[in-house]
C-alpha cells in the first residue's frame, strides 16, 4: 500500500511506522583519542560514559554532556570519516558566556567572539583535530 508523505510524494505506509525516537550517538573522527577525551572531559567537562578495549588495536571511547541522553564516541577507525572532517556539532548552553570564559581559560580558542543572530547567540570553535563546533545559547521567547 501507498500513501502520501510529508512531502507530498507517494511513499509505501510501512514508512509510517518507524519508531525512532532520538539520537544516541554520534561518532566523532579523531587521530588520538586520549587527547580528545581529554580536550572533551577537561575543556567541555563532559563525562566519561566508556573506555574500553575492542581488540588488539582499537578502543570505544565515548563521552557525554552531564546529563545528556545523546552521546559522542571518540572514533580512530573509520576510513570513510578523517580526523577533522566533522563540522557543526551544535551544543547548547544555558550559560554562554560563563562557558565562553571558561573554554577560554581553558586555552581554547573561540574565533571571531560571541554572534548575535534572531534565533540565539553563538561562538565557534575546533576541537583538537580541526572537528567544528558551534556552542549556542537558543533565545527564549
């Protein structure tokens, strides 16, 4: 059977029964793994959800804003995804300026200072391999 979609595009009813209910993880591509769980735990100050032996030669390493039901693992081993080559992980702050001067005390580098946009405010930065990161606080209203 076929109905109409969202978009307006005839798709099978079987789409309509997805149960997906969140995001849980998000591999994050890096060249050394101990310095980013320190750059993510140290820096950000987020937990250490898992550090554990896959094998000989790879580690799951993951982390996680306190809180948070969505976390990050700390990735060496996909070809397909270079150290570096994410951009636009977007977190939110209720407090950007207290985490601006506290990421700058930190050592890291907030180029081109806090952004005022409509929606939000909003500063950018790298983590150590070049990954993009965009820390926000969303206006309320």
């Amino acid at each position: 059977m076929w109905t109409r979609g969202l978009t307006g595009r005839e798709v099978p009813t079987y789409c309509e029964l997805m149960t997906i209910s969140h995001i849980k993880l998000l591999s994050v591509p890096v060249t050394d793994q101990d310095r980013a769980l320190s750059f993510y735990v140290e820096a950000l100050g987020f937990d250490l959800v898992a550090d554990n032996a896959m094998g000989p030669d790879q580690r799951w390493v993951q982390v996680a804003p306190k809180g948070a039901d969505t976390s990050i693992t700390l990735v060496t081993w996909l070809p397909t995804m270079p150290a570096g080559s994410l951009k636009g992980l977007v977190l939110e702050t209720d407090d950007l300026d207290g985490d601006v001067v506290a990421l700058t005390g930190r050592g890291v580098p907030i180029d081109g200072g806090i952004q005022d946009e409509p929606w939000g405010r909003y500063v950018t930065f790298d983590d150590p391999d070049g990954n993009g990161i965009v820390l926000q606080a969303t206006a309320r209203g």
